[in-house]
C-alpha cells in the first residue's frame, strides 16, 4: 500500500459518515459535521475535473484544498455553491443538499472568490449594506447598522468605510470581500485563493483575520500555497488532477512526507578519510 493510499485510509470515517448522513436535501445533519461531501464529480465530456471527492467538515474548522492550477479546487468550490451542478455525488451543507436545494444551501454560503467583485465607485460601507439586503431582504433596521459594524471592526476596515473601492488597496479589497462572505450569519464561509496577488504583509493580515472568523463556522478554502495550508488549516485535503491524494492534519501529513531538505554527502575519499575529517568538511 502507497503512502497517500495509507492517509486516505485515514479519512475512512468521513466516507462512511458521508454514507450514513447524506439524504437526499432533508433537514438533517451532525451538528460536529455540518459539511459532508459524498463522492461529488465534474465531468466535462470524457474529462473528469473532480473525481468522486468525499470529505466532511467541522464547525470551527478550516478545510484547505491545496493543490496545483487545474487540480480540481475551483471546480469543487464551483459545485459546493451552485454555479456548477455535480455530474455526480453530492454535498449535504447544513441539511441541505447542492443538488436538491441549492436556494437553501445558498442561505447559509458566504462565497470570498479568487478575484474581488466589487463596485469602484462604492464605499466600503454601502457594499455590505447592499449585501445584507440582498442576503437578508430586509429594509434598513438596527441590527443592520450594528452587524455592519461589528464587521467593519473584525476586518480592520472602520476607519476607511466610506472609502470608494477604486481608492482601497489591494489587502483592503480583499478584507471588504471576507466582510461580504460573513454578512448575514453565514455558518459556512468558502474562500477561493483569498490570498491571491497580495503583498506579504497583505497576506499576513488576511491569515490572521481568516483564523478570526473561523468561531463557530465551518471554512472551506482552496490555495496553492503550501506555507499557507500549514499555518491556517486544521485539516488539508491536497487534490491532484481532480482526485484527493492525501487528507490530513498538515502535522500528520508532514509526518508522513516529511519537510525541509535531506541532505546526502558522498565524500570522494571515503576509504581514506575518518568520520572526523568527513564532519569537518561539513
């Protein structure tokens, strides 16, 4: 047995959970697993961009796919919300199911995408209160004011909030796009690539906030940045060409892989020169 094989067998019990729990869009679900995906699969003619992924998700945890342009992460971001219907499978969000109610399962989405959409001639404070009536369809009430707020102050962007998009920095589009993604009490966030194109220090305070937001949410978030998966998730499922090869803590995955450089020295000389001699010349 292989080694991915050996950690997919780790994941064992999220496919057998995924089998007992899935039902076809009724409203029920595992309270400590609220995301459950069973054996979902895009197919695109005769090529398969995601092949029967299955996984499940904690509330408070954060679930990176990690893996290389055109692994498949997208694709199953794309199913997960509804832009694309799974050819097969299905993912069973809150009790909902993608394929049997969508409308529901997009209730309880907040989507942050790969590239900020957003109005450049919009203030930061008027795309979340748009976003909360579009989300929410209520007129302008008091728990608005305060929940628009309350996210201005968690993305860092209260002092800038009547800023026109087209006079925001790169980090702070895509801190308004995380604030977007947690208007209306959503419980699952998706992030795809939420780092894209950012500056180092952009990128560190995008990490720091995504470990904010994670409190009673379930995280789902696609990155090609290995450093990025270990600081951030509890759990990587790392896709190659549309199927999972590996499904673990980033620790146990590490283990397993091992990380860093392996050095091998042959000296010219061996038989000549002692272990000393050897050590020195490191």
């Amino acid at each position: 047995m292989n080694s991915s094989t050996e950690l997919l067998g780790q994941s064992g019990r999220d496919k057998q959970r995924s089998r007992l729990s899935l039902n076809d869009g009724k409203k029920s679900y595992d309270p400590k697993h609220p995301i459950l995906v069973k054996e979902m699969t895009m197919q695109f003619g005769t090529f398969k961009a995601v092949d029967k992924l299955t996984l499940s998700v904690k509330r408070g945890e954060i679930m990176s796919l990690l893996g290389h342009n055109g692994a498949g992460k997208t694709t199953a971001i794309y199913m997960l919300t509804g832009m694309l219907q799974p050819s097969e499978g299905d993912a069973n969000l809150y009790g909902a199911s993608v394929r049997a109610s969508i409308d529901e399962v997009r209730k309880s989405i907040g989507l942050c995408q790969q590239f900020d959409v957003l109005y450049d001639d919009i203030s930061i404070e008027a795309h979340l209160e748009m976003a909360y009536r579009i989300r929410t369809d209520q007129p302008v009430l008091a728990e608005e004011v305060e929940e628009i707020r309350r996210i201005l102050q968690l993305v860092m962007l209260t002092e800038h909030k009547h800023k026109m998009v087209k006079e925001c920095s790169g980090g702070m589009k895509r801190k308004l796009s995380l604030g977007l993604a947690l208007i209306g009490a959503t419980r699952t966030i998706i992030l795809d690539e939420p780092t894209s194109g950012l500056d180092v220090e952009s990128r560190r305070q995008v990490w720091n906030l995504i470990k904010k937001i994670k409190e009673d949410r379930s995280i789902i978030m696609s990155t090609q940045h290995i450093e990025e998966a270990d600081f951030l998730s509890d759990r990587v499922c790392i896709m190659s060409h549309g199927k999972i090869i590996a499904l673990d803590t980033p620790q146990n995955i590490k283990k397993r892989f091992g990380v860093g450089y392996n050095i091998f020295v042959e000296p010219r000389y061996a038989q000549q020169q002692s272990n000393e001699e050897i050590v020195e010349l490191l």
